[in-house]
C-alpha cells in the first residue's frame, strides 16, 4: 500500500471502514496518511514496524533519520481509539502527534525504537499520561529509563485496566 492507493480508497466510498492494518507498509509515507483523515468512521488503525522496513540480507538496518517520515497526519484522527504503532522508528518529535488523539483507549507502543535525540521517559511517559481515556496501554521495551519515579506519570489514567512493561528493566518493586 502507498499513498497513492489510500488516495483512491479515499475517493470511494468508504465511509463506513472502521478498521485499517497498514502493518508493514514500506511504501507508505506520511502523504499517504493524510488520505486517512478521508474516513469518518475510522476507529483502529495498526501502523506497527512504520518506518521500519530495510532489511539487508533479512536483517533489520535501522533507518536514517532523514528519510523517516513524519505521523503528524494521525494528529487529524481524532476519533481513533486504537492505535498501534509497535515496532516502529519514530522521531522523538513524532510523540507530540499522539497528544491529539485523546480518544484513544487503546494505545500500543511496545518496541517502538525513538530516534533523533535523547529521549528522556518523562517526556514520553508525559504525553501518554495526556491521553486520559486510555484503558489499555502497551510500553514493553519501548522506553529507555522508565524507573520507579517515572512510572508515576501515568497515575492520571484512572480508566487503565491493562498496562504492558515487559522488559523495562529499570522498574522494581518498591516503584
């Protein structure tokens, strides 16, 4: 799928579609994702490994920081309520496109690889904890630093009744 096909699912009439995978989309680009904003009814939306897709030999190659595209177009998405982006390379920048998404219930940012510049936790943990209607929320391995002090960010999801933190080795039990 490339921006050119959710350019003419756009066109048709498709005002209905609730549900769209666009997992592993290596011609899709964040002009393709303006299209999406062309389906009212859109609820969920998989994004997962975007930006994610040289390999070499079927190794992964992490991607060049300029060539990422940017997910600002989601930020027009306001009535989505699942969104998963797992696997994916975003720019740290790229978690600022999410805050606007405050219909989200489900959120799934497990794996996800930040790229550009330091990421500090909070500042991630910060823009999850904007999004209040969040009952189901996936960080395994995503996070670099989430500790017991920075968990505590995510006290005002009252509503979460499902969080994933695999692998975020640096929580204990006293956090």
């Amino acid at each position: 799928v490339d921006a050119e096909t959710l350019r003419a699912m756009a066109a048709a009439p498709f005002t209905a579609l609730e549900s769209l995978t666009l997992d592993r989309c290596s011609l899709l680009e964040s002009d393709g994702l303006r299209a999406l904003a062309s389906f009212p009814s859109l609820r969920t939306l998989s994004l997962r490994h975007w930006g994610n897709n040289s390999y070499d030999n079927e190794e992964l190659v992490e991607p060049d920081l300029e060539s990422l595209d940017s997910l600002s177009p989601l930020s027009a998405l306001t009535s989505l309520t699942e969104l998963s982006l797992s696997q994916a390379y975003m720019r740290v920048g790229e978690l600022l496109t999410l805050s606007a998404l405050t219909a989200l219930q489900t959120l799934s940012l497990g794996w996800v690889s930040l790229v550009g510049q330091d990421v500090g936790s909070s500042t991630v943990l910060q823009v999850v904890a904007s999004l209040t209607a969040l009952t189901d929320l996936n960080l395994s391995s995503c996070i670099p630093d989430v500790t017991d002090d920075t968990i505590s960010l995510l006290s005002t999801l009252v509503g979460l009744t499902r969080l994933d933190l695999q692998h975020c080795s640096r929580l204990t039990d006293e956090g």
